[in-house]
C-alpha cells in the first residue's frame, strides 16, 4: 500500500469532493494506486473520493513529522454516477491510473450515499471527536461485560499503554491483560 504524505492542497481536494450526495460507483485498482487514482479523477474535475486514515508520522531522512494519508480501504475508491462516461475515457486516455467499475454477478455496482455515511465517519478527515479511553482506578473491582471472562469480577492491578492488568478475584491467576472497554465498575 503506497502512503503519501499530504500536503495541505491534497487533504484540501480529498475533503472537498466528498460532499455529492448523489449515488456512487464503487471503482477497484491497484493498493498502490488508490490515492493516485482519487487525487487524478479530482484533477479532472470528476467527483470521487475513498476514506481515509490521517497518521503522523517521520519523514524520511528528516526530524520533522507530517501527515501520512493512508486508505482505510486500499483498492477501493467510489466515483459520482454522473463522471463515469468521462473517468473511463481519461483512463483508456491515461489521464488516470487504470480502474475498473466493481461488478456482481455481472452488474455495476451502484451505492446510494446514505450506504456509503459509515465510510465517511470512519474516516480521519471526517471532523469527528473521539472518546478518550476511560481507565478503571487501580484496586477498583470491575465486571467483564464481555468475552471468555464474561461476567466475572476482577480487580485492577495495573495498565500497559493499551490494556489494563487484571487479577481475578480470589484466586492467585497471573494477571491478565484486558482491554478497558471490556470492564465495568460494579455498583458497591
């Protein structure tokens, strides 16, 4: 999968075409070429776009840190209805990276938008909050809301950078490491 780091102009143009709300293609082509290909199908005025990861990240041979713009779906990318006649002319024109409209059981795909909102809000550049992680005290006794451990009680011990230390009660088990979203402070 090809990263690139985004200049202001690129994130700029990714942001702005993704506004239509009309229907949608969905287009295949090469993980590399996914950004490519959105980033040209915009340049010739079409409407397109795929979702997004924004990373921070290095850049190479370099102290200095930039966005890294990374598909949450590589080889996936969906064009405006209405701009299909013209990508595939600025493909076979090699005006753009090669595509192909995705295709089931021998028909085109076509995508209302409010299929694709799921999509939109998983990505990066969608202006969303995200929701801090809320840690359990340590020594506080939680219930397993879910999984193997499912309903049995623990006891905090401690926390790595993601997960946090468990014990369960009453027994002499080595911890265990569990995610804060499974536990659930229990009502004392």
């Amino acid at each position: 999968m090809k990263a690139k780091y985004a200049s202001p102009a690129d994130e700029a143009e990714l942001l702005l075409k993704a506004d239509w709300t009309g229907d949608w293609f969905a287009l295949r082509c090469s993980q590399k070429k996914t950004l490519q290909l959105v980033l040209a199908l915009n340049n010739e005025g079409l409407r397109s776009w795929t979702p997004l990861w924004v990373r921070h990240r290095r850049m190479p041979r370099s102290n200095e840190f930039g966005k890294l713009l990374l598909p949450c779906l590589p080889s996936f990318a969906f064009l405006a209805v209405d701009d299909a006649e013209h990508a595939v002319r600025a493909s076979k024109e090699r005006a753009v990276p090669s595509f192909s409209v995705m295709r089931v059981m021998g028909r085109q795909v076509r995508l209302t938008d409010r299929s694709l909102q799921s999509l939109r809000k998983a990505s990066d550049l969608d202006p969303r909050k995200t929701n801090p992680i809320k840690w359990p005290a340590l020594g506080s006794r939680q219930k397993v809301v879910s999984g193997s451990f499912q309903g049995l009680v623990v006891v905090v011990q401690g926390r790595t950078a993601r997960h946090c230390l468990v014990e369960l009660e009453g027994e002499n088990f080595p911890f265990i490491k569990m995610p804060p979203f499974l536990l659930a402070p229990i009502d004392s």
